[in-house]
C-alpha cells in the first residue's frame, strides 16, 4: 500500500514536487530526480511531476535560473507550470513540498484524509 493510502496495481511509485509557483524548485527537483533515476536505470520504476499551490504561472516555462543551472549540470529539464490539482492527491504515492509555508498551503488543499504529503 502506497503512503497515501492507495494501492498502485502499475508498481510504479509516483512522486510529485510542490512549490508555489512550480518555475524554479519543483520543477528543478523534479528534473534532478528523473535524471537520477534515469542514470540507475530505475526510471521506469517511477512517475514524476511538479506543480505549484499557486496558479499565476500556469503554462509558463521553467525559470531561467534553473534551467540554466540543470543545463550546465547536464540534468534535462523540460516542464511547463501547472497546479496541484484533487486528482494529485490520489494519484501520487508521495507529494513532497520545498518549504513549509507550501506544505501548509498544500494541507489546506488536500481532500480530507488523504496521506500522501
């Protein structure tokens, strides 16, 4: 049984990375572990994706910055801004928010009951 309470008959693990915006961190961690799970040749294994608790940069490309860092560190990054939606909380073993304001915020979110943050 997965930590949100659902089994997952695929056997794959599904993680989502939370930030506000999901321009810079999420999306950059988001990248970070594809790569890392790629390189293990353990990709296959998982689902991943990012979103935000807030809605202003919905469709945008990553953040310069970030994109740029990922690049010179030979991490491919492509993503376009969503966010976190009811279905994330059922859809994803493992939601794992980069601050606490977000997790508060993605607490405030969630349907009750859910266990997967």
């Amino acid at each position: 049984m997965a930590a949100n309470g659902n089994t997952n008959p695929s056997n794959t693990t599904k993680v989502l990375f939370v930030c506000l915006g999901n321009i810079c961190r999420s999306t950059m961690a988001e990248a970070v572990f594809k790569h890392a799970i790629e390189k293990r040749g353990i990709s296959t294994e998982f689902e991943v994706d990012s979103a935000g608790t807030a809605s202003y940069h919905v469709g945008a490309s990553p953040d310069s910055r970030s994109a740029e860092t990922c690049r010179k560190n030979g991490v491919p990054m492509k993503h376009r801004a969503r966010q976190v939606t009811n279905e994330d909380f059922t859809k994803f073993d493992y939601i794992l928010c980069m601050d606490e304001e977000n997790l508060r915020d993605l607490k405030d979110m969630a349907p009750k009951g859910h266990k997967s943050i």
